[in-house]
C-alpha cells in the first residue's frame, strides 16, 4: 500500500510537522540531558516554537556535539535500549545511537515506504548486498523494511559476485540493494564467467553510497557506465544513521523524496540561514518519532539542494538533489574550489583507471594539497592523459601518488570499513601532510 502521506496537500504536511515539532520539543526538555542544557544555558522557553519556521531561533546541534556529549542524548534508561550501531565516522570519530523497539519499528517503517518509493512491492526478491553485522544500521534497515513491506530477502552479504550470482539464479531475485560502482564489478564478473546478465531476473537496483546522478538528475558518468551495459531501473537512495530516514527515488528519478512524518529538513547557509529555493546548502535535520536518541538542528554536513515543486509522480513532499559534497570535505586548490564528488566524477570518466583514492592533505605553505592515489602499473603515457583530463575537466592538476595495486586497493577497501573509500582528508593529520611534502 502507497504511503498516503506523500500525496497530501503542502497545508497539510506543515500541520502534521508543526505538530510533531511541538511533541518533540516537549519530549526532549523532559528526557535530553542535552537539550535541557542547551535551552537552559540559552534560556529558550519552547512555548515560542511554534512552528517549522521558529526552528531558526534555536541554536544548531553538530556532529562535534554528539561525539563530545553522546551518553547525554539518551532519553530513556539503558534497560529500554534493543540495539546499538555507530556511524561511519566520516567526519570524525564514530557516534553511538541507541535504539529501542520503537526506534525499530520505525526504522522498518521508513525503509519500507522507500522500497514503495522505488516499487518494490511483496512479490518482489530483494537481495541485500550489505552487510547486516559491524554496528552497520543500514543493512538493518533495509532487512527490516524489505520484511515489513512482505518482500522475500536475500541477505548475500557484500563482495563475492561469484555469490551474488548464484543467489540471483538460485532465487530469481528481483532487486538488488548494492553500492553502483559494485555493479560494474557484477558486469565483469559475469562477462568473465559467460553469465547472460542482461536476461536475468533482476529489473532494478537501489543504489546507496554512490551518486548515480548530477544536479540536474541526468545520469553521471558512474550511472550512464552502468546502464550502458545493463539496461536496469535504478534508484537512488540517501540516508544516514543519524536520520534514521531515508530520502529515495521515485520512477520519475528527480530527487529523493522527503518524509514529513519522520524528518524535518532545512537547508542553511555557512550562516545558519535558510537558503533560497535551488540555492546549495547544508542538509540541517530534526528528527521525529525517535524515542532513544532524537536530534534538533542537527546539521549533516551533507551539501545538497531541495526542491518544493510537485514531483510528476505526483507526491507533494521536498525532494533532495545528489550530495554535492561534504562541507567540511570542501578543497580550495590552486584557486580553485573543489568538492571530492566532482573529482570522482572527472577519475570516473577516465577508461583507463580502474581504482584510485583521492587524498587531500596540508602543503608546506599551509593550503590544501590535493593527490591522486593510482596505480604503478599505469604507464607514463596513461599518467600523462589522466593529467590533461584533469586540468581539462577541473582546471587544475592534483599530484599523482603512485602505489603498489595491493597498497592502492588497501586504501581503497579497509579492513574495518563498512564500504569502499575514495576520499580521505588528512588534512587535520600533521603527521602525514609532512610525510607527503
């Protein structure tokens, strides 16, 4: 059954969170250790807050926050807590969100709405290539949802395609839930190994991690790769662990799809303003429904734009575009200012590179210093045309770093990490930026 809720008037979505807004606030001056603080020491009376709009005269919550005062978010006993995961700690240190039953059910509940979203229905297989271990709350969710919604699941776990395929033919999965650049490495696998992957029972993906398109929601250079090769639908999808929401792609791919019943979203500027509609901003959440570890303001660090129009497929709610970048991921080089995302997209567009990680560090003049980690086997003709795609495509030349393939595919698969890495700012490790003078 379609979520009604995404196809109710704009009045009405701002009643429903002007509502929860008020709920939340009451319940969070009761039980946040945090926010009991944070209004005391601003002597804020919640009574003012009335609506979405008044958010602006409450200070922000960062993710410095969160790591420097995790225990004193926690608003009920720890006897009440089911689960516990961590974030990925991509701009610092891993947080650690609790859970309790009802922070599940409605952690299953949102992501079965964005399986909706992408149209997955009962009688479709989705096989999850994710992990379900690692305090990882994504691969939860999308078990929860997938069950929620009466899907049949496949939990194959990430890597081996020699897997992933026995599990496609062995179950006639339908849809995968997979990082995209994963796809391309299924492709190859099964041009390898003779697979007729182009009739075989999938019909779509959705895709985490990755962007698969730009601005404008025309594939990127990552999705166009893919669907050259195979013809599938897919599916966006952006979410993190402190959302607990997911913002997913409808048929119609123009952004994903906002929850009103479960998020607040602004969009702010370096000043903590709201921005004007289309303008690039920073994604600033406040989360509804959440009894464990509910948050206010809570600024992701995530640069996106929103859109307000009516989506063709007919749902009323705020759509995000692809994230831009991180705001604190933002590199100024030789003049020029950059996001990783633009970078990846220019490597990506290159034939002959295959891996590479993206390094930013301090130079010996104290500005930022941009690498490019590929491999030693690249010859020095292929060095010199990834350099003249560079400067053509960013308008500056970052230094090529060049490693072993095993050293290269260290960086780009740690051994903790939950996903592949193709950005790392060493920019706060002095160590390593004298190391690489």
């Amino acid at each position: 059954m379609i979520n009604t809720i995404e196809f109710i008037t704009k009045e009405e979505i701002s009643s429903l969170q002007n509502k929860k807004l008020r709920d939340l606030l009451i319940y969070i001056t009761e039980n946040s250790n945090y926010y009991k603080r944070l209004f005391s020491d601003h002597a804020i009376d919640i009574k003012n807050i009335k609506t979405v709009h008044d958010l602006s005269q409450l200070p922000i919550t960062t993710k410095d926050d969160l790591q420097e005062y995790n225990d004193d978010f926690l608003c009920v006993p720890k006897s009440e807590i089911v689960d516990y995961v961590t974030t990925s700690g991509t701009l610092g240190k891993p947080v650690t969100f609790a859970l309790t039953e009802k922070d599940l059910e409605r952690l299953a509940y949102n992501e079965s709405v964005s399986f909706e979203t992408a149209g997955v229905t009962k009688n479709d297989v989705v096989q999850l290539t994710t992990t379900l271990d690692r305090r990882f709350m994504a691969g939860l969710a999308y078990f929860l949802g997938a069950r929620k919604l009466g899907a049949a699941i496949v939990r194959a776990g990430s890597g081996i395609p020699e897997l992933q395929w026995d599990s496609i033919k062995r179950f006639q999965s339908t849809y995968l839930v997979v990082v995209p650049s994963f796809l391309l490495k299924l492709i190859s696998y099964a041009e390898t190994h003779g697979i007729d992957y182009k009739n075989s029972s999938i019909k779509a993906a959705i895709c985490i991690g990755e962007p698969l398109r730009d601005q404008e929601f025309n594939l990127n250079t990552l999705g166009k790769k893919i669907k050259e090769k195979w013809d599938i639908n897919l599916y966006s999808t952006y979410a993190s662990t402190e959302m607990s929401t997911a913002f997913t792609e409808c048929k119609a791919h123009q952004g994903g799809h906002h929850r009103p019943e479960l998020i607040i979203a602004e969009i702010l500027d370096e000043d903590g303003n709201t921005v004007n509609e289309g303008q690039i901003g920073e994604l600033t959440i406040t989360t509804l429904g959440i009894e464990a570890m509910p948050l206010l303001r809570y600024t992701t660090g995530d640069m996106l734009q929103s859109h307000t129009e009516t989506c063709s497929c007919g749902r009323t709610t705020m759509r995000l575009s692809p994230v831009l970048g991180r705001k604190k991921h933002m590199i100024k080089y030789k003049g020029t200012t950059l996001y990783p995302q633009s970078v990846i997209e220019v490597l990506t567009s290159f034939e002959d590179l295959d891996i590479y990680v993206i390094e930013v560090v301090i130079g010996e003049l104290g500005t930022d210093r941009l690498l490019i980690h590929v491999s030693d086997e690249l010859s020095s003709l292929q060095q010199k045309e990834l350099k003249e795609h560079l400067r053509a495509n960013l308008r500056v030349v970052p230094d090529l770093i060049l490693n072993t393939k095993a050293a290269l595919k260290a960086k780009k698969f740690p051994e903790m990490s939950r996903k592949p890495i193709s950005f790392i700012d060493s920019r706060g490790n002095i160590m390593n930026s004298k190391i690489l003078k």
